[in-house]
C-alpha cells in the first residue's frame, strides 16, 4: 500500500499502472462505438476509388470554357448523362461536355465540374456563362486516402466519423479491445432497489440512486454494467457478492468505505485477502475511496456511498480504468482551464471537486464557468446540470470571482 493519503493525480496514476487493456476480438461495426482499436487500419484501395464530381453540372475541359461570360458563353456538345454509380464513361473530346451528378465518375480529360446554375441547356448543346469553376469541383482518386496509407492508428477510440470511414474502406468487422465488464455493488442497509416502491415512498427505506447512476456512468465510459447491488451492511454477505462476481473484469462497490461500525469494506479486503493499493484521497467529496488488488488479479475500487461522491469519484478513478482496459491510450480526460463566475471557499487541506457547468462568454479565450451548487456529498441538487468538474486546490484564501481552474468534462 502506499503511505499516507493519495493526491487525485497520484491515485490515478496507481490505478493506471495496475492495468493492461483486455483482450483482442473482432466485432462488428454496428455494434463498435466507443470500442478502441486494437490494431491499425491500412487503407485497401484509395479514397474516393475514382475520379468524381463533387457537385451536380457539367464535365467539361477547362480549356473549353476559360473566358466564358454570360455575353459570350462557351458552346459545349453534350454527349453523356452521368449519375452516381455509373460505368466509367469514354473519354472527354476537346468542345465536349457530360451532364454529371454529384459522385459520378468524371470520363479522362475533364478536368472541371461547371456548376448548372451557370449554365443554359439546349436541345444537344449547353452554353457555359462563366469560368468560374474551370479546374474546380473534381475529386481525384485517392486524393482523401491512397490505397496502402495509414488510414487509422492503433488505439483510436471508434465514433461515429471513425464508424464512416471504416464502413468506406470495407472493415465490417474492426479488431477491438473487448469490453471491460464492471460489477456494480451498492451496500447498506437502508437501501432498496427501485421497484420497492412502498417502503421508498414510505421512508421505510432509501431509494438504490447510486446503482442506475454507476450503470449508466460504465455505460458512458465503454465499459458494460453488472449490477448485483444493493447488498446488506454484512460482511459475508458483501464478500460472496464480490466471489460471485466471477465474469467481472473490476470491482466496483458503493458505500461502507469510511471508518463507521458499518462500514465493513476493510473487513472484507483483509477476508479476501486483498493487496491494498490505497486507503484515502486528500480529496473533497470522496475521500475514502480504496482501491485494492484482488487475489485473482482484478481491481476493487471502493467508493464513498453519498450519491454525489460515487458519481464523482467514479468519473476520476473508475473512468479511467475502464478506459485502460478498454485499450485507450489516453484514458485520463484532459482539463481545461474556465474562468470562475462565482466565489470559492476552497478547504485548508484537501483538493475540492464541484460540480459545474458552462456559463457562455469569454475573455482571453477563457471561457466562464459557475458552480451547480454546494460542496457538500449529500447535495443531489449539484448534479442537476453539471457538465464540469472543476478541480480547487487545496488553500486558506477565498477565491473571488474570476480565478481560473481546471476543470474537466462531467459526466
């Protein structure tokens, strides 16, 4: 274990070097996004395959029609009508001009797409009013991509645009890093699932938040959800939940991390017999979260069980876990420094973590942020629109509106 409570940097830092992406399997590219690369992508043909149109007009010489004004037009034979997804077509004589849709193949010797609205069609013939688009609007085989060109690097995490072009270069099927799969355990015995819905509404019990928030947050990073929550404030109980997780790639638990009488996560990492990599975060809210090592080599990362500080510390340690062994090669989100509008009373000693979001303008390219609500880790209401958690370093001085703090994307 390492001594004394962590800083954030130095606890993620020790999870991260405790992890190796997972596995290499192909999968299909419908169901890819937010997959990693596990492997680079060479283009197998260039792109575009043929020389195209890049808008709908007419294939002509640039020769042809330099000079042309609408007082003295250019007269082109029209000799073909081309579309998307025609044969190529015979070459382009000197004085010739093809009718052409945006993708069709552009025949040898044009050089130029005249747009239509330059245009007059007769009955065999077309009048060219300006030269404006003489050598333009024509795609050139392989000018995006040549065939055998690096077309992605190994490690690129897989979206949308990635999603086009590998459909474009024919991969169905991307080799990926497989899904990191993450076991949700809430604990304590005040909690109930949500289909209780008596005893919820009764008071009887407490609502299960930290379990559809944790799930939907491992959803959002990549990873896929196990949820086995909540379990009673009971040793045994919390560590055949944990032994049963058997397909879970990480231990995620949700509350009795502190130092209660019900707090039982150090009980049961010692009965486990759990490496401990460490105990406490200099960090407000969630500074108890653990991380130990299991027997069988998977990660358990304990988190505080207040709604706020799950969700806040799930976005700084279990983020990027699951990001690692998701294979991305940058799994730590990066920060951006905002420009504060409100005052900030930071702690003597520990760094604070709020919940924040974007207040529109900005001044030396510092764009302003405000704060969603108080400090504290019972404060469900400073999730209601956040989109940031802004980092305040640990200090005795209030800082007034205006200082700048990083802050990175939440959730």
């Amino acid at each position: 274990m390492r001594p004394g409570p962590l800083s954030v940097d130095e606890a993620i830092a020790a999870l991260l070097s405790e992890l190796v992406p997972l596995t290499v399997e192909p999968r299909a590219l419908h169901a890819a996004l937010g997959a990693v690369l596990a492997e680079p992508i060479v283009a197998p043909f260039p792109l575009p395959r043929w020389t195209n149109a890049a808008m709908d007009g007419y294939a002509a010489r640039a020769d042809d029609v330099r000079g042309a004004t609408p007082e003295r037009p250019a007269t082109l034979t029209v000799v073909a009508h081309l579309a998307a997804g025609a044969p190529m077509p015979r070459p382009l004589a000197p004085g010739e001009a093809m009718r052409i849709f945006t993708g069709a193949p552009v025949p040898e010797g044009a050089d130029s797409v005249i747009r239509q609205e330059d245009s007059d069609l007769g009955t065999k013939t077309v009048q060219i009013r300006s030269d404006r688009d003489a050598g333009r609007h024509v795609r050139r085989t392989g000018s995006d991509l040549a065939a055998g060109s690096d077309a992605l690097p190994g490690g690129t995490v897989i979206g949308p645009g990635v999603i086009a072009l590998l459909a474009s270069l024919g991969v169905a099927h991307p080799r990926v890093h497989r899904t990191p799969r993450i076991a949700i355990i809430s604990t304590g015995d005040e909690l109930t699932p949500l289909d209780d819905a008596a005893r919820i509404a009764s008071g009887e019990r407490l609502a299960d938040s930290n379990t559809p928030a944790l799930v939907a947050l491992t959803t959002l990073a990549g990873g896929e959800a196990i949820a086995l929550g909540p379990v009673r404030d009971d040793p045994e109980a919390l560590a055949a939940t944990i032994q049963g997780a058997t397909t879970a790639d990480v231990i995620i638990t949700v509350g009795g991390v502190s130092v209660g009488d019900h707090d039982h996560v150090p009980a049961v990492i010692t009965m486990l017999a759990g490496d401990v990599l460490f105990r406490r975060i200099r960090l407000r809210p969630g500074g108890p979260t653990t991380a130990a090592r299991l027997p069988d080599g998977r990660l358990w990362l304990a988190l505080p069980g207040n709604p706020v500080s799950a969700l806040v510390t799930f976005t700084l340690f279990a983020r990027p876990v699951i990001r690692r062994l998701a294979g991305d090669p940058s799994p730590v989100r990066r920060t951006t420094a905002v420009r504060m509008a409100d005052a900030i009373t930071p702690d003597p000693s520990l760094e604070l973590c709020l919940r924040g979001a974007w207040s529109g303008g900005a001044e030396d390219g510092v764009v302003t942020a405000h704060t969603t609500g108080p400090a504290g880790s019972a404060m469900m209401t400073s999730l209601r629109g956040a989109e940031l958690l802004v980092r305040v370093p640990a200090g005795s001085a209030v800082l007034a509106p205006g200082t700048i703090l990083d802050a990175m994307p939440f959730p």
